[in-house]
C-alpha cells in the first residue's frame, strides 16, 4: 500500500470527525478520535492534544517508512508519543519563563534555589539523553524499541508497557535490562542508567 493512502487511512480510522447538527446550520460536534483523545489524557489540552496528533502526522509524511512490512499504526504511536513529549517539554519551558517573570524581586536566592522545577541546564540533558536513546534504538526491530522509548523517554510504568504493546512482564525486564547493560558500557551514556 502507497504510505501516502496508509496515512489516510490511519486518520479515517483514528482521527476526529466533524459531524454537522443538520443541513440547515452551519453548527458541528466534534467527535473525537482515539488519537486525540490519547494525547488529551497525557496533556489535559485539547489543542495540545490536536497539535501532538498532527505532529505525528506531519513526520509520518516527511520521514515515511521505507520498504515493505512496516507497522503503521505502532510507528505512529511511537511518533506521536514523541510530540506529546515534545509539547510537554515546550510547556514546561513556558510555564518556566512565565514563572521568572512573576517571581517577586524580594524574593530570596535560596528559595529560588530549593525549586524541584528543571532548571534549563537539565532540560537540556533531559533533550540530549531522549536524543541518544532514540539513536540508540533506531536499528532495533519494532517491540523491544518501543519498550525501551516508551519505559525511558515517556516514563511508562512496567504495567502500562505490557498492556499497550500486549507483551509478558518477563520480555519488558529483559528489554530494559539488556539495553541499560549496553548503555552502561559507555560512559557518557551513564546518566540514562540512574533509577535502573
């Protein structure tokens, strides 16, 4: 099948629909997709949600898959995923400067200081690290990928993995801990291995 019509068909069959209240009126319900409606419970913004599942679609079209036999619909998942961190990442660094901007000029260093909140140095390690375990697994087939991205880039619980990939506890442990082996033999990979 031409990746340009398995696309569409992806969106016929996943994506939000329009249905107009009668042929008089102009008016419409939205009805969601399960698309969308999976990026809203990880981002409670409908229009985060919207721009995360058209962000996926717009690699799947730049970056389409190459050759024969591909999963689709999984390698959208792991691309929509993607741009759901991605938009979760911009709006921590907005909700960051919108706080420096209110912060009060009394304020006292030290209470600055005890924040949980990322400071940019860190987001910026978070970015590089997400990037190295995206380059890592790229040649990987497409289950023990996904189990790696989803468990150390989007933070899935154990349980969570097993359910939206439909695979044993047992392949999930064994994944992670072959990849954090591999990892582990590099230095500058160490940080990834943190809580493992």
């Amino acid at each position: 099948m031409n990746v340009n019509k398995e696309i569409e068909a992806h969106w016929k069959k996943n994506g939000d629909k329009i249905k107009f209240k009668s042929k008089e009126t102009a008016s419409y319900d939205m009805i969601r997709g399960s698309l969308t409606r999976y990026a809203y419970g990880r981002l409670k913004s409908w229009q985060d949600a919207e721009d995360a599942v058209q962000e996926a679609y717009l690699h799947a079209v730049t970056y389409p898959p190459k050759g024969e036999g591909h999963n689709f619909g999984g390698l959208y998942k792991i691309w929509l995923d993607q741009a759901i961190f991605n938009i979760r990442a911009k709006n921590h660094k907005r909700g960051m400067v919108e706080e420096e901007e209110d912060i009060d000029n009394e304020s006292s260093g030290i209470e600055n200081t005890e924040s949980s909140e990322l400071i940019p140095e860190q987001a910026i390690d978070i970015s590089g690290q997400t990037n190295l375990i995206m380059d890592m697994t790229d040649g990987l087939k497409h289950k023990p990928k996904s189990i790696i991205r989803l468990a150390l880039i989007f933070g899935y619980e154990y349980k969570e993995i097993e359910k939206i990939l439909k695979v044993s506890p047992k392949t999930v442990d064994n994944t992670l801990t072959y990849f954090r082996q591999k990892v582990k033999e590099h230095p500058k990979y160490e940080n990834l291995c943190r809580g493992s």
